[in-house]
C-alpha cells in the first residue's frame, strides 16, 4: 500500500527528464546518493534507493533531527506548557549550583530556536563521556555575547529544547510527538539517541526513513496540516520557516538566514531541515512540492546546487505532454539503482596466497586481527576489535550481500541488529578491494588489501568524517600467523 497517491511528473508538471538529469549529475560528481523521494500537489512522481540502502530501512538523519525538534517546541507552545520567551534557567533551577552568568539569565526558549544563544563557542557535551548531564553542563556555560546579537550553529542548543520538551510534559520528544505527530503522520518504528540522563539527544540522533522525512515536507508544505487535518498551529510553521536571525556560512545555502531549525534557501521563498552528509528535507512552497534525500556525502551544497539547477527548473504550473520514453528510462533507472562498488575480477590467482589470519599492532582502527577465507562461493572476512568485538561478514561478489552483526544492549545501536552490506572485488594487480557498508547510515569503510610474502598490507579510508582532515587514507601492516 501507497503512503502517498502516486502520479507520473509529466502530471504533476514535472519534467521525467529533469529527475533523470538530477540521478545523472549526482552520479557524475560522484555524490554518493543513498535514496530520495519527489512530491509535486501532493503526489509522489519519483523514488528510489541505491542498494544496499532500502525503502524500509531508517537513516541517521544528524541534524534534520532539530527540525522534528522544533515541531516538538511547538505542540508544546501551542498546549500552553511553554512559551518562546521563557528563560531556559527557570525550567531547571535545580541545576544551577549556583548563579549562572548575566546573559545565561537573559536566554530564551527563542534564542535556543534560532542559534542566538550568545555563544560565541558551542559548549559541547555529547562527544565527552566524562559529562553525563548534558543540561547541566550547557547552563553552566559560559555565554560571552548577549543573547540575540550572534549566530552560532549550536547543537546543545537543540539538546536543551529537548529537555525543556521533557521538563514540562513528562515525556521524552519522542513520547510527546509520537501521538501529536508520529501516529498522525503514520511514522513508525523511528528511534532517537538519548544522553546519558534519559534525554533525547534533540539536535541529532533521529534515525527515520526517507519516506518519514517526505511526510515532514508535507506537514511543513501544508502549515502544519496533514491529509486535510490541522495539527499543529499554522503560525508556528510560517515563523519557523521564516528567516528569523541572519547567520553567516561559507556556502551559498547556509548563509541565508535561519529560523526555528530550519535554514533559508538559495531559491527564494525555499526552505529546509538538513543534516550531516546530506540529509534534507526540501520545502517548496511556491512549487507545491517536497524533495526528501538521504545521502552520504561531504559536498552538500554540490546536492543542493543540483536541486535548484536541475530539478527545480523542471517543475513547470501546468501538466506537461507524455514523455513515454523519458518516464520508462526513469522508472527502470529508479528500479536498478545500486551504490558505486568495487569492479573487477570475482576470483583471482592470489586468493588463495591472501587467505588466512593476520595479526596487526597498534592501528587506528582498533584492528587486531583480520582473516580472509576464499574456499566459500562467497568470500567471508573475520574482524577482532581490541575492544574484544569481533564479527564475521560474508562479501558480495555479484551484488552487495547484507550482513546482521548483533551489539551489545547497552550500546546506542544494541537497539537495532547493526547491519553490514558488503561488496568486494579483484582489481588487475592482484590486490582485493571491499567495503563495508552500513545501510541504515551514511558511513563505508573502503578496504584493499595486498598479500605480502609474510603478511599483507592493508589500505583503508572511509567515505565520510564530521573533520574533513580525517579523510586521509590509513595503512596498516599485518603479519600473517602461521
């Protein structure tokens, strides 16, 4: 069953073309597209997901998790529990130890909305085991600027709009909008990061399918309604998606304005909720329509340039003549879509000189051992973490094979099996390509391995890292254990 009501383009007045373009120009730049859904009049015109990533699969969305973040703030305001000129320290006074700082006091709900705490340096909590009270932490930051005068794009920010969320209804975000929001819009099955206090992450942490993010352009398309029915105060929705601060980026799209989580576009009156690596949510008002992506990589603004030179001229007022050909191309395109792997050889001579167990020292992968085994119709690679994790995948050598490695419960992602698709091939120098590919996020490990007369030598770099310095290619040595 359709969650939408499905129509060719050419109905919604959307050139198939102009979508195949897009597929063609995210291919080109080497874009690494993991699915994407196009909504015109309130009918879906184009879907697809590049294998391994599927249509039921949940993403890591990063920070379009702010925008459902805001939605939270918004039910919250509209049921009278808050209001956005709040001072953040009167919600938790039981966190102060003592009396904050002046612009501290001066901080409203308003100013968390907008990233216009007064920080002039994010005070950041969630990447420092050491600090297990994330609000505590923040409210006991020290502001340097007064509230309002500064933008910063500051993730703890969020993270206090989530407790806030919390401290008055009761519920984590994810309870409160699961009857308001989630069970309206028909998500499910989605799933939130908390901090080490029970809090959902807010800023981030969201892991939702793509169809989940079409479902909020929609919501955000139609003020706040959805199939007809309002939910959520219209008003909130026109003043969030309104460029209430201004901000400064180094790229186009992201020095545009800002407003309740959600960023101003290049194209006018365009708008939307991202997230690291090219997760968005584009709403297109005067178009009609709604671009939901997923996607792992480091060049967002090359996506979104593509968006508005490609796809955006495409979507025309009125229907547009039958493009049989063009609509069969992008059907059968859409259906055949599968992410960029290794090419080559399935066997190769040196197989057999590559199979066994190497031993490796000190590594930045934390690997201590690593073992081939060819003898199987698919090939199968064991890792041993000095963490003590060790897992066995079995590698694709026609297609990407998925793999189901089970974590502990008390880890983050012990929610979910932690999913592994693999791909790997021989080049002409005998040297084995793979990757490990993980389908319900944006991240790939990219391995070659070469066998050496005692050992291998092992070279590895991942697709995508938050600190583009860490993009290098690693090696590691390995001697083989007789």
């Amino acid at each position: 069953m359709n969650t939408f009501r499905c129509a060719r383009p050419e109905e919604m007045g959307v050139s198939s073309r102009a979508i195949l373009d897009f597929l063609d120009y995210t291919e080109k730049n080497g874009l690494e597209m993991h699915g994407f859904m196009i909504l015109r009049h309130d009918c879906l015109i184009s879907q697809g997901w590049w294998a391994p990533y599927r249509k039921d699969r949940n993403h890591m969305l990063f920070s379009l998790s702010k925008t459902f973040t805001s939605i939270a703030v918004g039910f919250a305001v509209q049921e009278g529990l808050l209001s956005v000129e709040d001072r953040v320290i009167s919600f938790f006074p039981e966190l102060l130890t003592g009396a904050p700082c002046e612009y501290m006091s001066q901080m409203t709900v308003e100013h968390l909305l907008t990233m216009s705490t007064g920080h002039t340096t994010e005070p950041v909590a969630f990447h420092k085991p050491e600090i297990k009270d994330w609000a505590a932490h923040f409210l006991t930051s020290y502001v340097d600027q007064k509230p309002g005068s500064v933008f910063l794009y500051n993730t703890m920010a969020t993270h206090m709009l989530s407790a806030i969320v919390q401290k008055v209804s009761g519920k984590t975000v994810t309870e409160f909008l699961t009857p308001r929001f989630f069970e309206p819009l028909g998500i499910e099955n989605i799933w939130w990061e908390q901090s080490p206090t029970g809090v959902d992450a807010g800023g981030f942490g969201l892991n939702a399918k793509t169809e989940d993010i079409a479902k909020l352009g929609l919501f955000l398309l139609h003020k706040g309604a959805y199939k007809g029915k309002q939910l959520l105060d219209s008003a909130w929705i026109e003043k969030a998606s309104s460029p209430v601060v201004a901000n400064n980026g180094d790229t186009p799209d992201w020095r545009q304005g800002y407003g309740y989580q959600m960023w101003q576009c290049v194209p006018e009156h365009v708008y939307r909720g991202d997230g690291a690596f090219g997760q968005f949510c584009i709403v297109m008002p005067d178009q009609d329509a709604v671009v939901a992506i997923n996607s792992g990589t480091m060049n967002m603004q090359k996506i979104l340039d593509g968006v508005w030179s490609i796809l955006l001229p495409g979507m025309k007022e009125s229907p547009l003549p039958e493009a049989s050909g063009a609509y069969q191309a992008l059907t059968e395109r859409t259906q055949n879509l599968v992410l960029s792997h290794p090419v080559g050889s399935m066997i190769h001579s040196k197989q057999q000189q590559l199979t066994g167990t190497y031993q490796f020292g000190d590594n930045i992968l934390n690997l201590t051992s690593l073992t081939f085994d060819f003898s199987k119709e698919n090939p199968t690679i064991q890792m041993e973490k000095t963490s003590g994790m060790g897992y066995q995948v079995t590698v694709g050598k026609s297609q990407w094979i998925d793999n189901f490695i089970e974590l502990p419960q008390d880890t983050p992602e012990g929610k979910l099996d932690h999913e592994i698709s693999c791909f790997g091939a021989w080049d002409k120098n005998g040297c084995y390509h793979f990757v490990l590919q993980y389908p319900q996020k944006p991240f790939a490990d990219h391995f070659v391995a070469e066998a050496l007369p005692h050992g291998v030598k092992l070279r590895h770099h991942v697709n995508v890292v938050i600190k583009p310095g860490e993009l290098a290619e690693h090696l590691l040595l390995g001697l083989k254990r007789e």
